[in-house]
C-alpha cells in the first residue's frame, strides 16, 4: 500500500510539474545587458522549452557585429562575425553555415514579426561571451572581455522602486492567479499612470483614496513591507516592458461592477475587467 501511494504521489507531481502555469517564465520577455549596460532592443527576447531566444540583428550589434544582411526573399540571414567568418541563418531550418561549414542549432531558427531569433547559448562560442541568467528578473547579463557597449545601443533602466511597488500590488490582487493575471492587474495600474484622470506615478496610483480607488489591500497594514514572489516580479516586468492583454481596461473586480456592463472588456480566471 506505501509504494502505491508513493506512486501515485510521483504521478501528481509530474501532472504539475507539466501544467502551463508552472512552466517557467515562457510568457515574459527577457532582457539583456552587456557588461553592466541594458542593450535598447525594439524586440525582446523569448522562453521557449528551456532555450533563451535573442533576436539576431541586436545581439550582434550589442557585441559589435554591425555587418548583418537580410534576405526578406528566400528568409536568409548573412552575419559577418568577423573579417573572416560568415555565419549564414534560414529561417525554419536547424542547419547554418559559418563560411563553408555546417553548423547545427539545436532547434529551427523562428522568424517572428520579422525578426529572426537564435538561442543565445549557442552563439556563446561564435561570438566569445559568457552569460549569466537572473532568474527572477527574466534578464540576461553577457559578460565580453574589453568591450564597451556602443552608446547608442544604451537602454534607460526601469525604476527598480516603482517595479518592487507594481510587483507588490500585484502579489496582493493576483495572488493564486495564471500569469495573465498578474500581467493584467500590472497593466491596470500602468494604464493608470498613463490617463489624466488617475495620478502619475505607479505609487501613487495604488494609493490613491479619491473616487477613483481600486486597490483596497494597498491600504492595509503590512502591505509596504511585501516581498513579492518571483511571479509578481515576473508579471510587473512584462507589463513594465510592454506586454498588455487588457487593452485600456482601468478598473477590475473579482465579481461584476453594478453599471458597468456596457464597459466590460474581458472576463479572465473570474476576474472581470472594465475601461
């Protein structure tokens, strides 16, 4: 009887280790730095089955490859890493090309909205780097001896004290929630900041106590000494970094607003949102 619920036991844990909602930081875009300096990227990169994809064009400018061609034609990619070696991508296709040899990733390149990503652990030989992975933050820090980081390529940090507020608000109204709602509730604060109506600052949109006030638990005792769990980091920062699946919502509740029907954007996880 023991080894049959030790069985069964193994069973449950593998069922939700597998569960989407358990499958780390796949939604959340990841940013990366080179040596210290956060690298401007119109793209940001992707989780995918464990493998960190990078758009291409903006790992090797960050790392002073500046010569890249790209063929829209035949979904070709050119990258001269150095004077002398040309590494050559197709997207859809595992197999690429540095000069004459092959050279196999472990998975197809993807182009998505135009950009072609590749896994960054893989580029680390080819282009002399190491990296380090913040688990938390969904960062990438590339370390490359001697080299600076073209100053036009400089991204401006995000405030790390307004993203510790946003990820403390979010673990109090999201807690127990799928990622998409700890995405949306950050967006509703942010969305916030943005309109006239509402405060400035994510700080004071949370603690706003006019007609306007959303965030009750903000007001209790305790709340400014939260530590959020990985997950609100995680979805603040994918709100912080433009990642927005509630449109211009403004309001949410956990039950229906009495006349506010006709402003209902989306219902997500029992979680109602308005504009």
């Amino acid at each position: 009887m023991r080894n049959k619920w030790r069985i069964i036991a193994f069973i449950i844990i593998c069922v939700w280790l597998c569960l989407p909602g358990t499958v780390f930081a796949e939604d959340i875009p990841v940013t990366m730095d080179v040596n210290g300096q956060e690298v401007e990227m119109d793209t940001l990169g992707f989780i995918e089955n464990g493998r960190t994809m990078m758009p291409i064009r903006f790992l090797t400018q960050a790392l002073g490859v500046a010569d890249i061609e790209w063929d829209p034609d035949q979904n070709i990619a050119l990258v001269h890493l150095a004077e002398d070696m040309l590494l050559t991508l197709v997207a859809g296709d595992n197999r690429a090309l540095i000069n004459e040899e092959e050279f196999l990733f472990s998975r197809e390149i993807p182009v998505i909205d135009g950009r072609m990503f590749v896994p960054i652990s893989e580029m680390k030989a080819l282009l002399d780097f190491s990296i380090a992975y913040h688990a938390r933050d969904v960062h990438i820090s590339i370390e490359k001896e001697g080299f600076l980081l073209n100053p036009s390529m400089y991204a401006e940090p995000k405030d790390r004290e307004e993203w510790l507020w946003l990820a403390r608000i979010v673990e109090v109204e999201a807690r127990g929630l799928p990622m998409e709602n700890k995405i949306a509730v950050a967006n509703v604060v942010l969305n916030r900041v943005r309109d006239m109506r509402f405060p400035s600052t994510v700080f004071d949109v949370i603690f706003d106590v006019d007609v306007h006030q959303q965030f009750p638990p903000a007001h209790k005792v305790g709340f400014s000494e939260i530590l959020p769990s990985d997950d609100s980091y995680r979805g603040a920062k994918a709100a912080l970094y433009g990642v927005n699946n509630i449109d211009n919502c403004l309001f949410f509740n956990n039950r229906p607003f009495a006349g506010l029907s006709d402003r209902l954007y989306k219902v997500m996880n029992g979680e109602y949102f308005y504009y």
